[in-house]
C-alpha cells in the first residue's frame, strides 16, 4: 500500500513538472517567433513632431514582400528643422498588430545624394480617338519631358503603357522603363489615336495594370506589365506613374464598353489607390481641369499631383524631382511574419531622440497575391 501511494505521489510529481517544462516551452517558442521582445509603452504625449510619409512594400516592391518599407520624418517643434542622426535601429521601435516586428533597418534619407537620386517613370496614356486633338502635344510633350530628365542628375527609367476600354498590347503600344531615351523618343512618337470615341475609359485598370507585380495576374483583367515585358521595378527607385487622358474613367459599377474586351472593371479608384500605396507609387494626373473632381483623390492620395493638360510639362519634372529627394527623411524597413494575402495591419511606430520622444500609426494592406514559399524565404534571409 505504501509502495502504491508513493508511486501516485510520484507520478503526480512528473505529470505537474511535466506541465510546466511544457508551458515554458511554448512561452520560449512563441517569445522566439515574436522576435523575444518586450512590447514597448505607449507614448502619450508627444514631445516633438513625428509624421509617416509612406508606407507599404514599394521600396523592395510587391514580388519581395513580406519587406515592408515606411518614410517618417522626426523634427523639431521649436523651428520644424529635420532631427538628424537617427541612424541606429535602437532610435525607433516599429509596433506590427499589437507585437512588435523583426529588427528593422534604418536608411537615413535628408541628405540625399546624385546616386540615390532613382526613378522608374511609366506613362499611362489614353489613345483612344477622343484624344487625337491631344495625341501630337501629349507625345511631344513627352518627348521634351525625357530630355529634361536625361539633363537631370535623375538616374531614371522611362517607358509606357497604353489604353482605352481595354489595355492596349499591340506593337508598340507599351514600353518596359528603358534608360535610353532615344528608344522612348522615337516608341512615344509614333503613338496614334484610334477608337474608342464614346466617352469614359478604362484609366483604372490601366493603371494596375501597370502597378501590379508579376504574380499578380489577376488583378485586373490584363494582367501584369512587369510580367508581359520581363522586366522588375528597381527596389531603391521612386516609382512615377503619369496618367494622361481627356475624361473620367469606367468603374466596377458601370464598366460600359470594357465588357467589350473584359469581364468588367477590377478595381475601383479607391481600390487602386490603395494598391498604389502598398506598391510605392506616386500617381500624376494630367486631365482637363473640369475632370478635377474624378481625378484629385488618385493624385493627392497617392503623393502625386493634378495637372491640367495644358499645362506644360516642366512643372511635373520639377514637382518629381522634388519629391524624390523629400519623400521621408529616414526609411525603414522591417520583415513581416504574417504572411496573409490582403489583410490590413495596423503599425505603431515610434521614435526616441535627445529632444523628446513620439509615435504615430499608419496602416497597410498586404499584397492580394503572396507566394508562400518564396516569402518564408525571404523572411528566413532576413533584412
């Protein structure tokens, strides 16, 4: 009898201990995958000011994800002066979901030199025959707008795209970014208008066409530019997309003569900002000022600009110019472990100086298509 209390005694012991080794052990695991970090405080007041300028996984573009790149700005409150020096990854904490994110790499990005100075620019160009009275200025216009890019100490990319219900594939009709601009010169000239002449067109559509990386070949109905011309938007450039065209745009709601060619409009202008946003692109609109109200949301939304298309093009050059050299003054970039497809995280980011502290929140939304596989890898290389 004795003999079999002491064995249950024992075998209460092991049971418990065996318990707890195992508590301890997903506590270790579940610290190990969470980076093992202690989540940080809240910062309730901010003592200097703090604005995200960007955020999405433009900078190492859709097919690298799960890298996810932000653009934030510390100054200073007393004369709004950049806080310079934040160079180390211990100066920001970046907060995914409520668990904060693998270590994170910091670009300082205020002095801005001749070699980081990069852009991939696409035109996205209406040719349909409503834009004939345009076609001849439009394209000239681009023409001058490559030589007053190979003058610059841009190191850019320049091609194109083309459309009007549908997305234009002909010879011709689109151009992989190429940094010769004679190429452009002589593709971009011999664009001519045709069709199409009934009113709104497919410019959405187009656009994504031209954003989406090359596993997105559903998300819209011609698939992927990247994909079709083999070619991969540069990790470290700013990505310009310029919309040109005469009206307003087609919608998922009432795609009009898209069904013509497709099954209808994929994405919405609100949609597409948001791609645009996760993708890093920056969208100028070139329309007639009386579309102003279609079009002022793409373009402001997305850290571009409106432009009438009497305008001269010189102030867009001027506009990208300096918007690649002020995107954000610091970048930063992080490895996601959450590899879910379209899903909105929420990030808090936070940043300690010598002046004071502060913190903001953003959002992002993954990528509507993520290869499994080939984003583990990218996450278990790391940064």
């Amino acid at each position: 009898m004795k003999h079999k209390k002491l064995l249950t005694v024992l075998l209460i012991i092991i049971v418990t201990l065996t318990m707890v080794s195992c508590d301890l052990f997903k506590s270790t695991v579940d610290s190990l995958f969470d980076g093992g970090f202690v989540l940080p405080p809240t910062i309730s007041t901010n003592t200097i000011n703090f604005e995200i300028t960007g955020v999405g996984t433009g900078l190492r573009g859709y097919d690298n994800f799960p890298s996810i790149t932000l653009f934030v700005t510390p100054t200073n409150p007393e004369d709004d002066s950049v806080i310079s020096n934040l160079v180390e990854a211990d100066f920001f904490d970046v907060i995914e979901d409520n668990g904060e994110a693998r270590p994170i790499e910091i670009t300082p990005r205020g002095a801005v030199t001749t070699s980081n100075k990069m852009a991939d620019i696409v035109f996205v160009i209406d040719t349909t025959g409503s834009m004939s009275s345009y076609i001849t200025t439009m394209t000239n216009k681009a023409q001058d707008f490559a030589d007053t890019l190979a003058e610059s100490d841009i190191d850019y990319r320049i091609g194109y795209v083309t459309y009007g219900d549908d997305i234009r594939k002909g010879i011709g009709e689109r151009l992989a970014p190429t940094s010769d601009i004679a190429t452009f010169k002589t593709a971009v000239g011999a664009l001519s208008a045709y069709g199409g002449d009934d009113g709104p067109e497919n410019q959405i559509d187009a656009i994504d066409y031209a954003r989406a990386g090359r596993a997105e070949l559903t998300s819209n109905p011609a698939g992927s530019f990247q994909n079709d011309m083999s070619f991969t938007y540069r990790d470290a450039a700013a990505r310009i997309f310029i919309l040109i065209t005469d009206i307003d745009y087609h919608t998922p709601e009432s795609p009009g003569h898209v069904t013509w060619h497709y099954e209808g409009v994929s994405n919405s202008v609100s949609q597409e900002i948001a791609k645009l946003n996760i993708s890093g692109v920056n969208c100028y609109v070139v329309a007639p000022s009386s579309y102003s109200d279609d079009y002022t949301d793409l373009a402001e939304d997305t850290g571009g600009a409106l432009f009438d298309i009497t305008d001269d093009f010189a102030g867009i050059i001027d506009t990208i110019g300096s918007d690649i050299t002020t995107r954000g003054d610091y970048m930063i970039t992080f490895m996601t472990n959450d590899f879910s497809a379209n899903k909105i995280h929420n990030l808090r980011i936070a940043v300690h100086t010598s002046l004071g502290d502060a913190e903001a929140e953003v959002t992002y939304t993954s990528p509507s298509v993520v290869d499994y596989s080939r984003a583990l890898e990218a996450f278990e290389k790391g940064l």
